[in-house]
C-alpha cells in the first residue's frame, strides 16, 4: 500500500536536522554539471569533434551524479544509515553500468515513444526504478535493475505518476523565489521518491519470496 502523505511525512523527518549536507549536495551536483555544460558550450563552435566528446563525458558525468543522487536520497530514507556527501560520487563505482542503464532505457523509451506516445510514458514508469536498485545494490546487472523495477512498478505506475504530480506546487514556488525554494524542494522530493522506491521494493521481495532464497 502506497501512501503519499506517509511518504511525505517520512522525508521531512529523515530530513530533519539534517537538511545542510541535503543542500549542499544538490548545490554541488548543479555545479559540476553547470561547469561540464559551460566548457562544452565554449567548445561546440570551434571544434565540433571536441564539443562532441566533451557532450558524451557531460551525459556521462550527469548519468553517474544521478546515480550517486539516488544513493545519497537512499542513505536518508532508510532509517539505520546516515547520508554522506561522498555518496554523491558513489556512482562513478559502477560507472560503466551507469552507462549502460542510461543508454538501454534511452533505447526503450525511444522506441516506446515512436511507436506511440503512451507506450514511451509507460515505459519510463515501468523502469522508473532502475537507478535507485543499481544504487542500492551495486552487484546487481543492468538487466536485473531493469527487470526488477518492472516488476517492483506492476500496479504503482499511476501511483508513481500522481505522487510525483504532487510535487509540481511546490516545484513551481521553488521557480518562483528564482530558484532558491528549489534548494529545499529537490532533496525533499528526492528523499520522497527513494522512500517510495523501499516501499515498492519491500513489497515486490515480499510477493517474491523464492528472489531472497
């Protein structure tokens, strides 16, 4: 049973006391994807061989910091652990998996997309999970994140959709006051999303016992 409110509730008391190193880790994540962004642009008229490969490292880098993102938000929503800035950068420990997940769902979607709209939509929520599981569990293959979160996502897609939806109020303010409410928004609906992904995931080993045999 997934509820929004209870979701909600548990990332503003994770986060509690703790909102400085939050911050400061999207602050930092925005900075170095905003320093990759500037130094391609510098580039993308002078050199398009360069622009190129520095836009592939960009995709690269932005890819891994989501990775290390959804590890960091995950060190909240459980309760036994404690976030570490470092988390940040834990993705690059499974950098080529990274990779591979970033371009095997791009493919997905794409395709999904072409063929219709509604099956591209689909499809992001089906695998909407597949970071959370490679940050939680960094043995696991691309393959595996992929099949689990369709599976952890079988009946909580439009739950998924409308907790996510219920954020856009507050996205919106945080784009009001210039960007700085965002500073406060995103870790806290980050914090929201990777306590969703425990919920699903619980649920899905629960109904899939034999999987932790």
């Amino acid at each position: 049973m997934i509820n929004r409110a209870e979701l909600k509730r548990h990332a503003r008391n994770q986060l509690k006391g703790r909102w400085g190193i939050a911050i400061g880790a999207i602050i930092a994540v925005f900075l170095i994807q905003m320093l990759f962004n500037f130094i391609t642009r510098i580039f993308e008229d002078n050199n398009n061989a360069l622009a190129i490969v520095l836009a592939i490292i960009s995709m690269i880098v932005s890819t891994v910091m989501s990775i290390g993102m959804c590890r960091f938000s995950l060190n909240y929503a459980y309760e036994d652990r404690d976030p570490e800035f470092a988390d940040i950068f834990s993705g690059f420990r499974v950098i080529l998996k990274a990779i591979g997940l970033f371009f095997l769902l791009g493919i997905i979607i794409l395709i999904g997309t072409i063929l219709l709209i509604i099956p591209g939509i689909i499809f992001s929520y089906m695998f909407s999970q597949s970071y959370y599981i490679l940050a939680d569990d960094n043995s696991k293959s691309v393959i595996q994140c992929l099949k689990e979160s369709a599976g952890m996502m079988k009946g909580y897609k439009f739950k998924y959709f409308v907790l996510l939806l219920s954020f856009l109020g507050w996205i919106i303010l945080g784009i009001i006051t210039l960007g700085i409410g965002l500073l406060w928004v995103v870790p806290y609906m980050n914090v929201t999303t990777a306590s969703f992904y425990l919920t699903v995931k619980n649920n899905y080993y629960q109904s899939n016992s034999w999987l932790n045999e």
